[in-house]
C-alpha cells in the first residue's frame, strides 16, 4: 500500500469509529426509555435471528463472557428474554425471546429504524449499498485464519 493509501486507510478508520461512537450514542438515548442499550438490541436481533446460547453470542459479538452474562440477565429481569434447560446438553441453556421480548424487540427496530435514517440522510441508495459491499468484503477479509 502506498503512504497516501495508508494515509487515507487510517483515516477512514478514524472516521468508522468516530461514526460508530456517534450512532451508538444516538441508538443508546433512542433505547433508553425502554430500559435498552444497544448491546442488549444486539442480543435481541440475534436471538430471534437463531443464536440461542450465551456461548453463541459471546463468539459471534467478540465480547467477554462476564458482560455477555449481565446483559442476558437484564433482558431476563426485563421478561425479555428466557433461559430453558437444553433437551441434549445439561450444561448448555437456550435463550428465548418471550412475547414481551419481541414486542420489545418490534420497538427496537423501529427506533433503530429512525436512527439509521438520520446517520445515513446524507447518503443516497447507491452509495449505501457501496459501503455495504465493502464492509462486508472487509469483514471477510478479517475472518480468522486456521
């Protein structure tokens, strides 16, 4: 890579994290009435999506084990989300969202909705599904290696 491509590389990160700090903090006020983070919206999107262990989200998030547990209990103090014993593994529990979870969760989209809205008003159609071909060309290129 040449110095003005690593220039601008490191540039472009800058501005990802200073976009994703931005829109996290609009996301976190927008959920706050609901008692919500965006980390417990995550934990939410992808339940309903399959995942259904704590060990599942903890790999698929990249995050510690001790916050992945504070936030599945919050979402169980909130009636959100349930722990059941699983059927083939004593060890392992599988993770729910009850009903009030996915009326929550409804509620998340549509407040995730109207942040997308305002952190992308400046970016036309084509442009975004740029941006998503890239990330996800980048996030491909990040996978771990065996």
């Amino acid at each position: 890579m040449s110095e003005a491509g690593a220039r601008a590389a490191i540039e472009v990160g800058l501005l990802f994290h200073q976009v994703y700090t931005a829109a996290t903090q609009r996301l976190n006020s927008a959920l706050q009435p609901l008692d919500l983070t965006t980390r417990h919206a995550s934990v939410m999107f992808m339940i309903r999506d399959g995942v259904k262990t704590q060990r599942d989200l903890v790999a698929r998030l990249s995050t510690d084990k001790t916050g992945m547990v504070r936030t599945v209990d919050d979402l169980e103090r909130l009636g959100y989300v349930t722990r059941v014993p699983s059927s083939t593994d004593r060890r392992v529990t599988i993770l729910n969202l009850t009903d009030d979870g996915d009326r929550a969760l409804k509620a998340v989209q549509q407040q995730t909705s109207t942040v997308a809205g305002e952190l992308f008003t400046a970016v036309d159609t084509a442009e975004l599904e740029s941006l998503r071909s890239v990330l996800s060309r980048m996030l491909t290129g990040l996978a771990p290696r065996d």
